[in-house]
C-alpha cells in the first residue's frame, strides 16, 4: 500500500509537472500570436492609411482635371451663344 501510494504520488507529481509545462508553452503561444497578430493589424492599418491618401490625391488631380474641361465647355457654349445671339 505504502509502495503504491508512492508510485501514485510519483505519477501525480510528473502529471502536474507535464499540464505546467503544457500551460507554460500554450501562453508563450498565445502571447507570441498576439503579437504577431498585433504587428499585423499594425502594417495593413498603415498601408490602408497609406492608399486613401494615395487615393484622395488621385481624386484631387481627377477634379483639376474635370473642372479645367468643364471651363473649356462652357467657354465654347458662351462663344456659341455669343455668335448666335
């Protein structure tokens, strides 16, 4: 009895050594993902940041652009209007 209570305890002292270990790697797991993940969310909130810019500049240019034309229309229609009239 003796004998066996002491290969139980062996057992129960190694059972908890391994679920310890077990709990130390799942946290090291778990921080390192979130870090990870976190330094993720970090470079695609940048590279977002950085299209919209990209794109307001584009879209600024784009109505330069579309105003210039519409000047030019209405400069004709004036001068249309003006040979009609």
């Amino acid at each position: 009895s003796r004998r066996r209570a002491g290969c139980s305890l062996r057992a129960m002292a190694m059972l908890r050594q391994n679920f310890q270990s077990f709990l130390t790697g799942g946290v090291v797991a778990l921080a390192f993902g979130y870090y990870r993940v976190h330094q993720d969310i970090y470079v695609a909130a940048g590279a977002v940041d950085a299209r919209i810019e990209a794109l307001g500049s584009e879209t600024v240019s784009s109505v330069a652009a579309m105003q210039k034309r519409v000047k030019a229309l209405e400069q004709e229609v004036a001068a249309l209007k003006a040979l009609k009239g």
